[in-house]
C-alpha cells in the first residue's frame, strides 16, 4: 500500500508518494491524482517520489498518463527527489527526457 500525501503551494498542488509503485497499487495512485486535479485543477502538479524505492512499468504508464492529461488541460507536471534506483529505470525507459525532473521540490515549483 502507498502512502499518499497532497498539499497546496499557491498554485500548484504536491503529491507526496512513499512506498513501491507497481500494479497493485496504481489505482490507488491514480485515483489520488484524478480527484486532486479535480478538486484543485492546479497550474502546476508536482509528484514528489523522494519515499519511492520501486517502480514497474504499470507505474511508469500511469505518470505518462497523467503528463498527457495536464498537457490536455494545460496545466504542467513536474516530477522530483526520484532515488537512483528510480531514475534507472527512468533512464532504461528512455522517459527522462520526457518528464520535467527536478533534484528537489523547491525547484520543481519554481519553474
């Protein structure tokens, strides 16, 4: 199970994730995406994956998704504080180049 935490910075919402991102619980992260782009319709979505120590390829689908939703609407995601073992597959995936990736949430909301 992810721990899941959102917050609000001006314009822009957090999504805070901990745990391994794999099948099991890409609903459960999806639907926390879905409803805080609903409640917030945020400028900007930051997903912070400092606590993420694993992530599938179901994972990966589910943030490229939700990259193609902000561009629909506008809006800008940014992802931050991925680990190394993250970013490997980041790297392996060839979606580093595709995602705005920042070493820190502070730079990730201030561009």
């Amino acid at each position: 199970m992810l721990n899941i935490q959102t917050k609000q910075e001006g314009n822009a919402s957090v999504l805070s994730v901990k745990g391994k991102i794999n099948f099991e619980v890409t609903a459960q992260l999806r639907g926390a995406i879905k409803d805080l782009i609903a409640a917030q319709q945020p400028n900007l979505l930051v997903i912070n994956l400092e606590g993420t120590s694993f992530i599938d390829s179901s994972g990966l689908g589910l943030l490229v998704a939700a990259r193609s939703s902000a561009d629909k609407n506008g809006s800008r995601l940014h992802i931050c504080c991925i680990s190394p073992q993250v970013k490997k597959v980041f790297d392996q995936t060839n979606l580093t180049n595709y995602f705005s990736i920042f070493a820190t949430e502070q730079d990730a909301l201030r561009v």
